[in-house]
C-alpha cells in the first residue's frame, strides 16, 4: 500500500493543435498510446494515459486542440477539451517558443484564467532555440496569462521529461492510486488499433484530402488454431467519392501502403502477428451529423 507521501491526480495536457500534446504524453508514459501527425487536430477524443512511480501516480488527459469550431465534430472536440480542465488537479499549458502569440494561444489563455487549479506552462521544442530567445519567448507567456511554474521540454527528444514529471508532483494532491501500477492507459487494444489506422492514413496521404475521415475497427479476434495472428478488418470513412478513389490509389497501392504501416505498429502494440484488412467507405459530411460522429468513436462519456 502506498504510505502517507503517496500523491496521485489527473494532469490535463492542453495546447493549440500540432503543438506536440500526443508525443509528450507517449513519452511521459514511454509507450505510443495517442497518434501524432503533422496534420492539426489529430486527438480527437480525450486520451487517457497513467504514469506511476515510487512518488505516486499521475493520470495524463490528452485534449484535442483548443480551437475555434467550424463543424459538429469541432464543437465536440472543444468540449471534451474544457470538460477535461474542469476534472485536472493541474493543468500543462504546452506552447512552442514563438515571438508572436497568435489568436489561438490568446483563446487558451482566456479559458485558463478562469480555472481554479495550477497552471505549468511547458514550452516544448525547446532544443529549436537558444536560451536568450526560450526566455524572451516566456516573457511574451507571462504578459498573456497566469500560470504557477514552467518547464522546459523537448517532446521529440524526451529531454526536460524527468524535471517536468517533479514540477508536476508537487502540484497533486496526497492520495492512493486510481489504477494498479501495471496500467497504462485506459484505452481498448480495439481503439489503439484504429487511432494508429487514421494515424497512417493522415501520413500517407499528407494534403491529398482534407482532414475528414475516421476508422471503425469493424472486426478483431485471434484465431483458434494455435497461430498466434490476430485477424482485424477496419473501415476508413472519408466524405467525399473524389476522397475514396485517393485513400485506395492506383490498383489499391495508397490503401496496400496505409495497411502495411499499420500493421507493423499494431502488431508491436500487440506483440503478435496482425491480419490486416481495410475497406473505405464514403459518409458523406459525417462531422456535422451527431449520429455518426458517436459511432465512429467519439463518446460520449468524455463529455458526461
């Protein structure tokens, strides 16, 4: 049992989109649970990670970027994201060393100065600049909003990582553990698999068709006969037939290349063999239809 120095909370994980929110937290917690990409908003649900040590225990909230909304699927990507400060014991403000602060980081820093818990800014990127920029660039930070403390990181590289976690604990409440200390995400095996599936379906095709699409894993079992090999069938869903033809490509060659990308990355979640099937299937303008934007996944249990 954990004695009286124990501390355990949630730590919310908040930054404008592309701002590396996912790959800090994957390395914080040394495994890839959420997807990165160059591509903005590519969290879309509240991810969910656990770190634990000797110290205590931390829950990380990976948000969706803070933004301004311009579909039903936005406006629920902003809520999960400000229904998870509402539930942190702190918050890590994530921003990159930057000499102008656009309207997105001003829209962050007017939502954090109505919370009532500590703010960390955590300036990320930070091997990109030299030490008299990192500082001028914090002062801008200072002038916007309030915040408790700062850290330095580099989520690409993993430095600063081990300061960030000590800056973090002595903002958490004492307390016993939420999860056992073999858990690392409260994420289905089924959820990872299709978050990797959009993860290289947004890399391949880089510009070639807007932000739109979404997986369903359709089908996942092991076979029974011994082999070792997980059978998965998932659907790719875009929103458009031009977005189909793209995603499949020439005799199926994009759709061959975005399955074998995946399959490598799921099979090393999974550490087995992966049969990898993928469909594409045409919904049209799914993100501004509540139905089908909770059936591809978005749940609504990360809004209450």
């Amino acid at each position: 049992m954990p004695d009286a120095k124990y501390k355990s909370g949630f730590a919310a994980i908040v930054g404008r989109p592309n701002v590396g929110k996912s790959t800090l937290m994957n390395h914080l917690v040394g495994q890839k649970i959420a997807i990165t990409s160059s591509k903005p908003q590519t969290t879309r649900n509240r991810i969910q990670t656990v770190y634990t040590d000797e110290r205590g225990q931390i829950v990380f909230l990976d948000t969706p970027g803070v933004h301004k909304a311009k579909n039903r699927l936005g406006e629920y990507m902003d809520l999960v994201a400000e229904r998870t400060l509402e539930e942190a014991d702190v918050i890590l403000w994530l921003t990159e060393p930057v000499d102008y602060i656009g309207k997105g980081e001003q829209l962050i820093a007017q939502k954090l100065s109505r919370v009532k818990v500590p703010v960390i800014l955590v300036m990320n990127k930070i091997d990109t600049v030299d030490k008299s920029r990192a500082a001028a660039c914090l002062d801008n930070y200072r002038n916007l909003c309030r915040f408790d403390e700062t850290a330095a990181v580099s989520a690409m590289k993993g430095t600063g990582l081990d300061e960030l976690i000590e800056v973090i604990y002595r903002y958490l409440p004492y307390g016993q553990p939420f999860y056992d200390e073999e858990t690392v995400t409260n994420e289905t095996m089924r959820d990872i698999a299709a978050e990797i599936v959009r993860e290289k379906a947004l890399r391949c095709l880089n510009d070639e068709i807007p932000h739109g699409i979404a997986v369903t894993i359709e089908k996942m079992h092991e076979r029974e006969d011994g082999s070792g090999i997980c059978d998965i069938e998932a659907v790719i869903i875009c929103e458009r037939e031009s977005h189909k033809g793209i995603i499949i490509g020439k005799n199926g060659s994009m759709l061959r290349r975005i399955g074998t990308s995946a399959r490598i990355d799921i099979e090393k979640m999974m550490e087995m063999k992966v049969n990898l099937k993928l469909w594409v299937k045409v919904r049209r303008d799914w993100r501004d239809n509540d139905t089908m934007i909770r059936s591809f996944g978005y749940r609504r249990k990360d809004i209450g």
